[in-house]
C-alpha cells in the first residue's frame, strides 16, 4: 500500500537533514531523491552519470537534487569522498545485473563495500541498503550460476560490510520484484504501475499467500505479490530519516 507522504516540520534555525543517495539516477535510486526532497531534506545524488534520468529531468523536485558524478569502483576515492559529501545518512541503491560473475560482484557487492567505506569516512550515521528478499536468495540454487555466484554473493558481501561498518546503525530493505512506472522491460525484467499495481493486488489475496507458503523456491516467490518502486522509495526515505525502528525489512 502507498505510504503517506513524509513530513519535516520547517525551522529556519534548524538545518534540513542531509542524505545522500549510491545510484541515485536509477530506477529505485531516482524515486528515493524524489521521497527525500519531498520530505524536506538536503538531497545529493551520487551516480556515474551525475545526472536525472530522463523520467524526471524536468521535473521541479529534480532541480533541488545535487545531482554529482563518481564512480564508486574506479578512480580516486577522495575524488568519492568528495562526491558523498558530509550526509547524515546514505542510501545505496546500487546493484547490476547481467551475466558476468566478475562484473555482478563489483557491482553488487564491492561497489557498495566502497560505499559504507565512503559514507563512514565523511561522517554519515546511517546506511540503508536497498538488498533482495532472502527468500529469493535462498532460491539462488533454481537460477543459472552467476546470479548464484554474482548477484547472490556480491548481495551478501554488502550487507556484511554495511553491518562490519555501521552496526545497527545499517538498514535493510529486501524487496522482491520491483515494479513502477511507465514502460516495460526485459533486462532487467520491469512492469510498468498501472500493471503492476494490479498483479500486487491480485497475488494479496489470500488463496495466492497460501500458493506462495506452500511452493518451494521460485515457484513460491512468483506468487508473492511484487513491490511498488514508490512504495519502496519511500520506506529509503523514511529509514534514511529516522522514521522507523525496523533494521530489516524482508519482502
């Protein structure tokens, strides 16, 4: 169900809290800079690009997002430091996927290593980690082995670093299918909202939640009803704000 909209109260003595989000010019990462501004925070977006995807370039939120260039792998990390800035909390978003085991590791899991490291470097008190439910990583045995030995592992390597850095301080939210906006995709797979919204209501019913408990694996996930990407966006946000007590929020 969509949450309601998150509220700062305004203080011309007191200054806004100041976030940072890993991958914030992605499909997730864009929506939680849309959250956080909405809310009344301070919002940096840090991403290779360094720039709004096309969705929302001219958007009137978009403008009040310093949108900053960094490679979270490559190049300097003071160069990084300097990008993360000096936030109260991170929010990574960050992750790939594709079909090379190298690749899914560096972008799932040490490009987010290098993430914790930055965010504790310049100060930042909180990290929240957008993961996967771990009940399809528990499925990874039913997949081809570079989700397993990619996806899967790089996953759990930033989750370790996160709780190796920040304590309880580090915040999970482990969604299963994503789904939101406009278009569809194949890779990764995407369903727009407006279909979406209707397979979610759809696999709530109660005889799909009997499906889903009772089907191993895969087959038990493909009958949980999939995640909204707003609905996600903003539980970053409200984690990211202080807003709830919840360290790990699976499913």
């Amino acid at each position: 169900l969509p949450l309601p909209p998150l509220s700062l109260s305004a203080s011309s003595d007191i200054a806004p809290p100041s976030v940072t989000v890993l991958g914030g010019s992605g499909f997730v990462g864009s929506r939680v800079c849309r959250a956080l501004v909405r809310s009344g925070a301070s919002v940096a977006s840090v991403s290779r690009s360094g720039a709004p995807p096309s969705w929302c370039a001219d958007a009137d939120w978009s403008s009040s997002v310093d949108w900053r260039a960094a490679d979270l792998t490559r190049g300097s990390r003071e160069s990084l430091e300097e990008a993360v800035g000096n936030p109260s909390a991170v929010v990574s978003c960050v992750g790939a996927v594709g079909f090379d085991v190298r690749g899914l590791q560096l972008g799932n899991g040490v490009a987010n290593a290098e993430g914790v490291r930055a965010a504790k470097k310049t100060g930042a008190e909180k990290f929240i980690y957008v993961s996967v439910a771990s009940e399809v990583a528990e499925s990874a045995g039913w997949l081809p082995y570079y989700f397993r030995d990619g996806y899967f592992e790089g996953k759990k390597d930033a989750e370790t670093a996160a709780t190796a850095t920040f304590g309880e301080e580090a915040t999970f939210l482990r969604p299963s299918f994503v789904y939101g906006g406009e278009g569809f995709g194949l890779f990764p797979p995407r369903v727009s909202e407006a279909y979406g919204s209707g397979v979610e209501e759809l696999l709530s019913k109660e005889g799909f939640r009997f499906l889903a408990d009772l089907l191993p694996g895969l087959l038990g996930v493909a009958f949980r009803p999939p995640v909204s990407v707003d609905a996600l966006a903003e539980a970053c946000a409200r984690c990211a704000l202080g807003e709830g007590e919840e360290k790990d929020l699976d499913g």
